[in-house]
C-alpha cells in the first residue's frame, strides 16, 4: 500500500536524479501543474459573469412584462391648453380624496368628436367616447392594497408639487410602455428602473423605504414606539 | 414644515362603554365585522377560532332567582398605553417582527397584517383576548367581494388581527379636513363604526385628552372602570356601570377583598 507521503518522496527522487535537465522540466512542470488551475479560474470568472449578465440584464427583462397603454396619451400637449395645471384632470373629490386618472365623463366633456390630426385621439373617440367604455389605464404609481396613500396631505397641506413623486410626466408627449412584476403584479416604477436600486432623482422609486425616508426627514415625528419614526398606521391601513 | 407638524396636538383616542344601556343586541358586533372586512367560516358554530374584533361577553352575578342579573360587556382592543403611557403595551412589547406598533400621536395600537409573520406571541400577551389568528385565506361567498371595503385591506392566511378602532376612518376624516384647510377633526368626523351602530348608545368614542369630547367627561365618572387595571395595561377603553358587582367583574378580585 502506498500512501500519498511515498508518492511524493518517490517523485522528488526522480526529479533528483536527473540534475542536469531539472532546470527546464522544473519550469515545464510549473506551467502544467498551473495548467488546470488556470482553467478553474478561467470557468470561474465565465460563471461568474454570466450570472451577473443572468442576474441584472436577463432576469429584469424576463421579470417585467410590457404593456401598452390603450390610447398613447400626450401629456404635454393637454398642459399647454388647461389653465390649472396638473390638477385640471387629476381632480381631488370634495371629500379630499384624490379621483387619481380621470374618467371618461372628464375626457368627453371636449373629445366628444375627433379635434385633432393625432391617430391616437381617433382611437380614443372611436374606441371608448363613442362606445361609452371606461379606458382601461395602467396606473404606473399603483400602490398595495395595505397602502393609504393621502394626496390631501402631501399636496393641499403640506404644498408638494406633483414632480416631487410622479416624474416630469407633464412634459412627456407620449406614455411609456407598463411595465408589469410577473411575480407581484406591481408595476416597475414601484421598484425603480434601476434594479441596483440606484436613486438619482426622487422620483426614481416609490417603495416603502423611500416614503420612510422623506418623512422623517421633512416631519420630524417620532410617534411609534418600535421604530421611533413616524407611525406605521401612517401610511397603512 | 417641521414645526407645522408638530402644532397637531397629541391625541388619546379612546372609548367608553355604557354597560347599564347595553342590550347585548349585537349590532357593535356586526357593523364592525362588516366595517372591517372581517373574514368568517362557512360554519360559525366553532367559536374558538371565530375571528370578532368586538365581541361582546355575557357576565352573571351567579345569584339564584330573586337576585339573578345579567350585564353584557362588549370588549374591543384596549389600546393598551402601557404603564406610564410610553405604549409599551403587551403585545407591543412581544412582537418581534415590528408588526404591531404604538403611536403615541394617537395612542392607537396598529397591526401591520403585511409585516406581521403569524408567531401570535402577541395573542399570548394579550389579557384581553382581543386578538385573533386566521387559520385560514377569507372565503367570501359568491359576489360578496364587490361589498368588501377598500378602505381597509383584507388579511391572508397566518397572521394576526385585530381592532384598529377603525383607523381609517381617522385617515379618511383627516384627508377631508386637510383639503378644507382644516388641520384638526371634529369630534363626529371620527367615530367608529360600533359606536354609530349602537342602537342603545352605549359606546361613546372620542379624544380622552379632548374637554370638548364626551369621553372626556364620562371616564371620570365614579362608576368607570377598566379591565384588569391591576395589570397596569393602562387600556382606553372605559366601562361604566352602577351595579357594583360587574365593576369587581372588571378584575380578578378575591371573594372579601374590598376594591
């Protein structure tokens, strides 16, 4: 029986015997012995770029799905004939809750026929106006069911402006593509575009943390016993 | 901005229950169920595991006929403050997922059903048994849904939940005062929905820290108590009752101890 100790002590006395060409083996054996190694680092570092490529450029595309919007809305064109800005639509309720995207009644009140060039307009008399049928809009911003989310406050009462949150929306002439979690069913805005979740602007990403973070920096309340910040019953419901 | 904020003054929501109008009819405990989206079985019968944010209980002075005399106790969640009112109620303090908190703006205990993970420690924590597991996702029957309110949000299978004193009906009042350019609710703009549906009046609800709320005025009565106040829970919910022998129920008296 020969142990791993006799294999190597007989190979070291090979390599003793034959002095004269040990100088040049010596560097042939070096570069075999590295040989395999080398590939394992080489396999190592495919992998190990290919998962990061799996991970942050093919998942996120296989993880969101792509809507269309109905009818390809031209925001900037409707701020530029309304006088009262974003709220000339999205209108609060008397009760100070937020009516959000407008119904069809709002729209109708001036497309009740085709006024324009624009083929999108078209469909939306046709398709909807005519036919009396609600647009299905896919709302970007759609929180979670446990959220209460209160424009009244961050608007009337403690003067927001819409951007702050939402985006230069206004300035757009059509919507982007309705990105939807295949898993979750939220849509992308709420997690962000960036999926390191890089934030550039404040408007980058609408989770939990972020809404955390603006209220104790601009409110300052301490009211929850667990976390010291602002209470939970804030924002949940 | 800050300094705005902090003008609100600091409320005590709390409730105090009648026991002497009390009937014992049950519309507390139905308007609540419906109010709250509260999730029931197809068969009812089985009550330990009935899931009531109210539930009214049925006291007897154990005494033979002439004497017999019934009191029926509705019990919410106390909203316990916790000795020295620093919101260390016991379930608060138990939960170690930061699902149940205590906001010391509203002296309102809350349960985060998304971040709460079904450990029931605070169940075991609470004297009251006021808090109750969902064994099972809420089966509503056929077309039912469209009856549910938005405005609170349903619970799922696993976890805990519990009486909020309708939270959002505060939310949605606050929201209408704000877009008046009000910053603070009057009283009848947040109440809840037991007490709107006592037929009896029983149950009155408001800001224990307000004079100008009811409450105020009537948790002082001589006849108020609380429920197991040795246990120094601090609750806000207030009883009153002139019959001596349901105040000495409120606790767990022994039989010669004077109160």
């Amino acid at each position: 029986m020969s142990t791993p100790d006799d294999k190597t002590k007989g190979v070291s006395a090979d390599t003793g015997g034959e002095d004269a060409i040990a100088s040049f083996k010596g560097v042939d054996e070096k570069e075999q012995g590295e040989g395999p190694g080398g590939f394992v680092i080489l396999f190592f570092i495919i992998g190990f770029v290919a998962s990061l490529i799996i991970g942050w450029v093919v998942f996120p595309k296989l993880l969101y799905s792509q809507k269309r919007q109905p009818v390809d809305f031209n925001h900037a064109l409707h701020v530029e004939t309304v006088d009262n800005g974003c709220e000339s639509c999205h209108i609060f309720r008397e009760d100070g809750s937020y009516a959000g995207v407008p119904k069809l009644a709002q729209c109708a009140d001036c497309h009740q026929e085709v006024q324009g060039e624009s083929p999108e307009e078209k469909i939306f008399v046709e398709e909807y106006v005519a036919k009396e049928k609600e647009v299905p809009w896919l709302v970007y911003s759609k929180q979670p069911d446990c959220v209460f989310f209160s424009h009244s406050v961050h608007v009337k009462l403690a003067g927001m402006d819409c951007v702050t949150c939402h985006g230069p929306i206004g300035e757009s002439t059509s919507l982007k593509p309705y990105e939807e979690n295949r898993l979750t069913g939220y849509s992308r805005d709420i997690w962000g575009k960036s999926m390191a979740g890089i934030k550039k602007n404040s408007w980058d990403r609408m989770k939990m943390d972020d809404c955390a973070e603006c209220h104790e920096k601009e409110t300052g309340r301490k009211s929850s016993v667990q976390t010291d910040k602002d209470a939970c019953f804030v924002c949940h419901k | 901005m800050k300094e705005e904020q902090s003008k609100e003054k600091v409320k005590k929501f709390g409730m105090v229950i009648d026991l002497d109008k009390c009937t014992g009819c049950g519309a507390c405990m139905v308007a609540c169920m419906a109010e709250n989206n509260v999730p029931f079985k197809e068969d009812e019968s089985k009550k330990l595991d009935s899931i009531t944010w109210l539930r009214i209980y049925k006291l007897t002075n154990g005494k033979p006929f002439p004497d017999a005399d019934i009191c029926y106790l509705p019990r919410p969640c106390q909203h316990c403050g916790g000795k020295g009112e620093h919101g260390h109620s016991p379930c608060v303090s138990v939960c170690p997922a930061t699902a149940t908190d205590y906001s010391k703006e509203t002296g309102i205990v809350s349960q985060i059903y998304t971040r709460c993970f079904g450990c029931r420690y605070c169940m075991a924590a609470c004297p009251y048994h006021a808090r109750y597991f969902n064994w099972w996702d809420p089966v509503w029957p056929d077309g039912m849904e469209k009856y549910l309110s938005p405005n609170v949000s349903v619970r799922m299978r696993g976890i805990v939940e519990k009486c909020s004193f309708c939270f959002h009906r505060y939310q949605l009042a606050k929201d209408k005062a704000y877009f008046e350019g009000r910053r603070e609710i009057e009283e009848n703009e947040y109440q809840t929905a037991c007490t709107q549906a006592c037929p009896a009046g029983a149950i009155a609800f408001g800001d224990l820290n307000n004079p100008k709320h009811a409450v105020y005025e009537l948790k002082k009565s001589s006849n108020a108590f609380r429920l197991l106040e040795r246990l120094q829970t601090n609750p806000k919910v207030y009883y009153i009752s002139g019959r001596e022998w349901v105040r000495r129920a409120g606790d767990n008296y022994l039989k010669d101890e004077k109160k």
